[in-house]
C-alpha cells in the first residue's frame, strides 16, 4: 500500500483523472456521432478522435509500462489514435483522421471506459513505481484538458462549413458589461524570474526557471476588442503592406484575409460563427481568432507592440488566476479586463528552449520539445481552456498564420 504522503496524492490525482475525463464525456454530451466524424482541415481533428486519443495516451504512457497483464481491447487502436510519438511507433495520417469510422462512437466510448476501469484498479492497488504512476496520470489529465480545448475549437471550425450555422450549444444573450477604457499599466522590469518553481504540475517547456532583464514597460488593461479591431479594419489595415510583416502580408494576401475567421458583415452590422451559433459581433468584447500576423499589425498600426512572454508572465505573477474559462461554460470572450481567460494573446516570443531545458528520454520526450521552432507563444488561456490548466509559467504555442484558436492580443509599449 502506498505511504500517507502517497495516499493524499493518490487522492488529489484520483480525483483530477475522475474529474477530467466526466468533463470530456461532458463536452460531447450535445454531439451527435455525425458531429464527431468532423475534421474540416489538417490541424483540426475530429471529436471521437480526442475521445480516443487521449485515451491511448494513458494507455501508452501508463498502463503498457505499469500494469502487469495489461490488454488493450485492440492494439490496432494505437496505429489509430497516436497522434505524433514516433517512439511510440506507426500512426494513420494526420488529415486522415475523419476517414476511421471503425471503431464507431460506441467502441470508442467501450475504449475509453475500459482504460478507465483499469487505470483505476493500478492506481488504487498502489502497486509498482507509485510516484511515476501519479506522475503520468497528471501529465495524462493535463494533456486530456489540452485535447479539450481542441476538441471544441476543432468542432467549431467544422461546424462553420455547414450553411445552417448549427449552434453547438444554445444561444443565449451575452451579458451586459460596459466597456473598459484602455489604459496601460506600468512595470518596472529589471533582473526578474520566469518559468515553472518546481512546485506543483508543469509540462517540461515551462522550466527550467532562469534569469531575464526585462526594460521598463507597460501593458494594456485589457485585450484588444472587437470594436477596436472594426476600426483597425475601417482605417484600411487590412490594406496597408507597410503595417505588415512581409511573410504576414504574403499570407494575408494569398488568403484574402480582411476581417478575423468567421466574421462577415450583413445589412452593415458585423456578425461572427461562434460555438452558440451566428451571434451579432460584441463591440466591448476581446476580439479572437486573428493570426499573429494579424495582432502584429494592429499593435504597429495602435502605436504599440506585442508582448513579449517574460512581461507578461511577470506581470501576471502574484495575480488571482480568475477570468473566463472553460468552467464559466460560455463558450466565448466576454467584455472584462482580466489577464487571464477570454482569449490566449500572442506574445513577440518564438517558442524556443530556455536556458539548460531537456526534453525527458523516450518517447513522453516528444510532449513539446521536438515543436520548438516557427511557432510563437500565447500566455493566459481563453474561455476554451480549463482553469485547471493555468499558472502564471504556462506557455502555449502556435504557428503565426494559424487562427481557428481562442487567439487575441493585448498591447505593449516601451516607457
């Protein structure tokens, strides 16, 4: 049996995995299993898939290694559902991924509740190398919670190619805020810390902690609005190459970009596809789905810049992680002025190794360190991300062209 210490963890991290997987099942509770077959382009994958996924990661991961006797229903599945390990061996393409209707939603879910069940009876037995077992049950709830935010924006890219502009949940009236003026608040800097303490859980690309000299700076209030981004559009940004990036006016002008994803205007109102369906755009509300190429524009066209990822952990540190998340089930950025939640913002930070980072041996090795080159990093989670997932050390990471995230900006400046 395992010792006290290990007993509380066993609970904490029991009740993480319980909670983690209720909430996945929770999120495709609205979904019908045509919904779930969806895969509208490369980067996004289908709803059954992530169920299935995130299942083969503990199965992989944990209970390969640490449950003797251990069978999986099928060991096709993991030709199936691994998604990058080639450590862990052969995958099905990636762009593919809508094509497996075998095994149907109801061996997917037959999958998941047996990896469950199993996973259960080695954590309880307390048998084997206890701390690496609760180690990698966290670092699998921790991944199903990214795969989660996945799994909804995913959905909605998929769903915005259907002309009826079904709504994944309800629509209802977004809640009356009035607006958060723009100011900016002033920092310091000067010799600081950033990355993980080493208390509590964090992926491997947030450590390890190190010195940084940041210059004095200011950021915004607030993250940049629908209403500022309209007259961002209004004053031709869209149109003005020497506000861009020459990479970022390339693609702007390949792809014809003139407003952010899923935004179009009728009868001289903006509207926007949103997970609750066409709903009119929030003028007070955290503008979201735009590029980096895109908030590298407007900060230049506002007189500003981006952060970079060291400001904003800095001035995040010490602050209450609170904001809207994926808990708050509202499924979209609301009006407020929170560092955290609502949308990611795009730092002016490559997501690059810090100073004496490692990736861990093996293929769990593969979890951030081989995606460290031409993506940028955002800081502060979105109304699609679970609070569970956020401390101040936290990096995501995307590639600058992409938008179908929860992905906003919040501005900087030099003082």
């Amino acid at each position: 049996m395992p010792t006290t210490r290990a007993a509380q963890d066993q609970s904490t991290i029991s009740d993480l995995f319980e909670r983690t997987r209720a909430r996945t099942t929770a999120l495709v509770a609205p979904l019908s299993a045509e919904d779930m077959m969806l895969q509208s382009m490369e980067d996004a994958s289908p709803a059954k898939w992530h169920l299935a996924h995130t299942t083969w990661f503990f199965e992989e991961f944990i209970l390969r290694e640490h449950l003797p006797d251990y069978r999986s229903p099928d060991d096709r599945f993991a030709l199936l559902f691994n998604s990058y390990y080639a450590q862990a061996g052969p995958r099905h393409v990636r762009d593919k991924r809508g094509l497996i209707s075998r095994p149907d939603l109801a061996g997917v879910m037959s999958y998941r509740a047996h990896v469950e069940d199993s996973l259960r009876t080695l954590v309880q037995s307390g048998a084997g190398d206890v701390e690496t077992v609760l180690e990698r049950v966290e670092l699998g709830c921790h991944h199903e919670m990214q795969h989660q935010e996945l799994l909804v924006t995913d959905l909605l890219h998929g769903l915005s190619y259907n002309p009826l502009l079904p709504a994944y949940i309800p629509p209802e009236p977004m809640p009356v805020r009035g607006p958060t003026d723009l100011c900016f608040d002033r920092y310091d800097g000067g010799l600081m810390e950033i990355g993980h303490s080493g208390q509590g859980f964090a992926y491997d690309c947030e450590a390890p902690r190190h010195k940084t000299y940041l210059e004095p700076y200011a950021l915004a209030n607030r993250a940049v609005t629908n209403g500022d981004w309209i007259a961002f559009m209004e004053d031709g940004g869209y149109d003005c190459e020497p506000l861009w990036l020459s990479e970022g006016w390339t693609v702007r002008s390949r792809d014809g970009w003139s407003h952010p994803l899923y935004w179009w205007e009728q009868d001289g109102v903006w509207w926007s596809f949103t997970l609750r369906g066409a709903q009119p755009v929030n003028l007070d509300a955290p503008v979201v789905h735009v590029s980096y190429y895109e908030a590298e524009a407007f900060a230049r066209w506002a007189g500003a810049r981006l952060p970079t990822e060291a400001e904003w952990e800095c001035a995040a540190t010490g602050t209450d992680v609170t904001g809207n998340f994926m808990e708050n089930a509202a499924f979209r950025p609301l009006p407020g002025s929170s560092l955290w939640g609502d949308v990611w913002v795009w730092t002016q930070s490559p997501f690059t190794p810090y100073p004496g980072f490692r990736a861990p041996d093996g293929a769990i090795g593969e979890y951030n360190g081989k995606f460290m080159v031409n993506q940028m990093v955002l800081r502060g989670g979105s109304c699609a991300t679970p609070r569970d997932q956020m401390r101040a050390s936290y990096r995501t990471f995307f590639y600058p062209h992409q938008r179908w995230q929860m992905l906003g900006l919040r501005l900087a400046k030099d003082v």
